[in-house]
C-alpha cells in the first residue's frame, strides 16, 4: 500500500506544472531580476509604474519566492514559535491575536503548537520548532526544567516568557504578577465578611501561574483570619464542565463554601451554571469570582467579577521585545498592571 501511495504521489508531481521562478517574471516584465526583486522586498524604491507592472505579472503567473533559499541566504527564517498550554477555550487568544498582529508589523511570522499543559511536549514542541527554523520563541509562564533553559542558551535563541511577571533577574518576561493580582480580589472577598472560601484551580503543579494564585488566597485567608485558617481547594483541568463538576462537589460540603474564587473566567461560567442548576443563588447563597476578564465573563449571569488581564498589551509587549532581541537590540521585562472587575457575581456573605 505504501508503494502504491508513493508511487501515486511521484506520478502527481511528474503532472505538476514546474513552478514560475524569478527569471520567468523578469523576463515578462521585461525587467532585470533585480527589478522583480526589490518590487517584492522594498517596493518603496521601485517608481509605481514599474512596480505595479512586475506586481501584476507575479500575480497572473502565481509566483512565489523560494522562502527555503531566502532563509538559507539570510540565516534566519523570520519565523516566531509560540507554545501555548491550551487551544481549547479562549484565555490565551487576545493576547496571541495581538502578539501575531505586532510580528506582523516587523515583518515576522508565527507558528502556534499547544502543550496540553504537558511538560514533556512542550520541550518537544520547543526543539522541533527550533529545528524548523524559529528564531525566536514565546513561552508561557516560568515553570519547566533547567535544562530546557540550557538548551535555549545554547543554541543562542531569544525567547520571551509572557503570562507570568517575576521581579529580579532571570528570563526576560512580558507579564503580570499572578500572586498579587489574586491576592487583590481574595482580600476583597475577605472583606467583604466571608470566612467559609473556596478555590476551583487548574492542578498547579509545574504551573506557575495557577499555582500562585492559590498561594493568593491562602495568603489572603490567613491575614484575614490568622495563620490557621483553612480554604477547600480543588484542582481540575480547564474546562466549562469541570468547572461545574468542582462546584457541585464543594456545594455538598458541610458547612458549604459562601465564596469560590476560580482560577479562570472558563471554570468559573461552569460553576456559576451548576449552582443555577443546584437552585442557588448568585452572590446571595454563594459568591463566585473568575480571573482573566475574558469576554465570556462579560456574558455571564449573573456577569462575572474577575481579575482583568491585559491579554492584548501584552501580545503586543512581548512581540515588540522578541522584534528588539531579532534585531540586535537589548530588552528588559516589562511588569503590566491588572486590575479588578466588580460585577454581580460577587457579594457580601447571605444569611443562613
């Protein structure tokens, strides 16, 4: 069968027209491969007759550059790796969206591969995406081996880790402080008189970012009601519906949570539709609070308070500092601010 399938794909390619090179345009243009070459790279300096002439033959004859040549001229491929954990729900697309708008701009391109938050594929994602050629590469968060560190160091490629913000030295980072922008809304929640709190998190270990965030509230809670105190905590991957499934569990604890603080905006939708479903209601019999801002929290009912994250300046951040690092300029980690979203979803505690 592989034969035959070979044997298929040989015969197809014998049937393919041969592809127009840049002397089959130069030569219809009635221009030098000079010409056609800087309509194509520096259209700026070719005067607009001639361009628009040359620009109009590459499109009748669907020409192409040879990007395998062009890299191998250049030693660089122009080309950005961004490994993300999840492509399931939305956390991370504002802000890839806007890394991927300001590579653009700088004439880079992206390439997107998912870990499933596993450590073991990320390193693989990491190596194979270096293998192919990238440049330069977008992480999320700080936790994974030394080695994988090493091994960037090595094969001198710049790499930028966004998601997640660390005072001090250490990997160049466009981000934010997990830990104190939960810290914020757990106070909050704290203040407003509840004692009975608890967390639905992704599982934190080798996640920073999830792991941080309930170290918030742990904090939060001993501040506000001394080094003993005790939250139920429960860990489940992203999801609507293990968000629900975490919710259904902590409402059937005696006495029951009155405020969940959700590690995301995903898990906390699907608590507040469980609670719904249970015949509850939110904030009076419990409060429920997500974190990134997402638009699904806007949506919400009742809406959501969550932490606000700005996932677009942050795209833009990290893909100006990788653009700096690519041109021999020097970066520094930039710390962005989140703030707290008050809506309906967040109470003072009912009465029993």
């Amino acid at each position: 069968m592989l034969q035959k399938a070979n044997a298929q794909v040989s015969q197809a390619n014998r049937h393919r027209p041969p592809s127009p090179t840049l002397q089959d345009v130069a030569t219809a243009a009635g221009v030098s491969t000079a010409t056609v070459s800087r309509c194509l790279n520096a259209p700026d300096r070719v005067v607009a007759k001639t361009r628009e002439k040359v620009l109009r033959v590459v499109r009748e004859m669907g020409y192409a550059p040879n990007f395998g040549a062009q890299a191998l001229a250049a030693k660089r491929t122009n080309t950005i790796g961004a490994i993300i954990p999840t492509m399931e729900n939305a956390i991370f697309a504002r802000g890839l969206q806007a890394f991927q708008e300001e590579l653009a701009r700088h004439g880079l391109t992206l390439l997107v591969a998912s870990s499933s938050y596993q450590p073991d594929l990320e390193e693989e994602q990491i190596r194979t995406l270096i293998a192919r050629g990238a440049d330069a590469l977008l992480l999320i968060g700080f936790d994974r081996a030394q080695g994988v560190y090493d091994y960037l160091e090595k094969r001198g490629i710049p790499y930028v880790i966004s998601w997640a913000h660390r005072g001090g030295s250490g990997p160049l980072a466009v981000g934010f402080d997990n830990r104190a922008a939960m810290r914020l809304l757990a106070d909050k929640v704290f203040a407003l008189g509840h004692e009975a709190v608890a967390v639905i998190s992704a599982p934190v270990a080798q996640n920073d970012r999830a792991r941080e965030r309930v170290e918030a509230v742990q904090d939060a809670a001993a501040a506000a009601h001394g080094a003993g105190a005790a939250i139920s905590i429960v860990e489940v991957p992203y999801a609507i519906e293990n968000g629900a499934r975490a919710m259904a569990d902590l409402m059937a604890q005696t006495p029951r949570p009155t405020a969940v603080l959700c590690g995301n905006d995903v898990l906390a939708v699907g608590a507040l539709a469980r609670t719904r479903a249970l015949g509850l209601d939110v904030p009076r019999d419990v409060s429920i609070t997500g974190f990134d801002d997402i638009e699904l929290a806007q949506i919400a009912d009742p809406a959501l308070t969550t932490v606000h994250v700005p996932h677009a300046d942050m795209g833009r951040e990290a893909a100006s500092l990788i653009a700096r690092l690519l041109s021999g300029g020097t970066g520094e980690s930039v710390a962005l601010e989140t703030r707290i979203v008050m809506r309906g979803s967040l109470g003072p505690p009912g009465k029993p």
